[in-house]
C-alpha cells in the first residue's frame, strides 16, 4: 500500500515539474514578472507590519516600514528587477572571477608553469561572459530560466520514466 502512494506521490511531483518547467521555457517573461510581484508584495507586508508594529507598540521602525513600502512598489512597477539584481550579482562574481583567473594565469607564467595558457584562455571566457551578462543582465536571464525550465522538464520525465521502469 506505502508503495503505491509513493509511486503516486512521484508522478505528481514530476507531472508538477514538467509542467512548471514548460511554464518557465515559453512564458519565461511571465515567471519573472511573478518573482518581481512576489518579492514586491512581501516587502510591502512587511513594510505594513513594521509601521503597524510602530503604530501600537513604538518599538520598530517606522523607516524601515517606510522604505520597505517603496522598494516593494518599485519591483511591482518595474517588473524584472529581482531577476536585473540577480543577474547583475552573478554576472559581477563571474566577471571578478575571470580577472582573478587571469592574474593566477600571469602569476603561473612567471613561474614557467607549462599549461599556463589554459588559465588565461578559461579566465579570459570568464571575464567576456561576465561582461554579457552586466550588459544585457534582461536576456541573459529569460536563456537562465528557460534552460533551467527544460532540465525541469527532463527531470520530470526522467523520474515517470524511472516510476514506469521500476513498476512490479
């Protein structure tokens, strides 16, 4: 009996994960749209609830209320900003991370480490991706989510396919 509720219980939450993953590759604008409203209205409740808690008993901020408030309607009014944030920070990392790579690949070089040139090449790919992303932080993040939207997909038939390969 365990079995066949678990064997259900996997097929539901791989129907559930195609499905959102279809969402995500062909209404990629729409998901971000929905993070932009989700994380707006949470830094409004929360907002709400600190000038509320100021209001009766004096002890929060009434600023921090305030300034949650306005952030929250600003990712409500311009949609795509958590998904702008998100990608300015990871393009950011990677283009850190290639100028890094690229004085560890100088650093080998003085030192006469032979594949030295492999560092260089990989932290120079490194730099040029983090640049196309702090560039074109929208674009580069509607290709993240629909490619995490098919690995969605294929997870999803991958565990039906495994749930009908192991059926007794």
């Amino acid at each position: 009996m365990k079995d066949i509720h678990s064997s259900k219980s996997v097929l539901l939450t791989s129907l559930i994960t195609v499905l959102v993953g279809l969402i995500m590759v062909f209404f990629p604008v729409s998901v971000t749209n929905f993070l932009d409203y989700i994380v707006g209205g949470a830094l409004i409740l929360i907002g709400v609830f600190s000038i509320a808690i100021y209001i009766r008993y004096g002890s929060s901020s009434l600023a921090f209320g305030i300034i949650m408030i306005l952030i929250g309607a600003y990712f409500l009014y311009d949609t795509g900003v958590v998904l702008k944030i998100a990608a300015f920070v990871f393009g950011l990392f990677i283009l850190i991370n290639g100028i890094f790579g690229f004085q560890f690949s100088l650093e080998a070089k003085k030192m006469d480490i032979p594949r030295w040139k492999f560092s260089m090449f990989f932290s120079v790919v490194n730099g040029v991706l983090g640049l196309i992303i702090l560039i074109n932080p929208f674009e580069t993040t509607l290709i993240l989510i629909t490619y995490i939207g098919i690995f969605m997909i294929v997870s999803g038939v991958l565990n039906m396919f495994s749930l009908v390969i192991n059926r007794r």
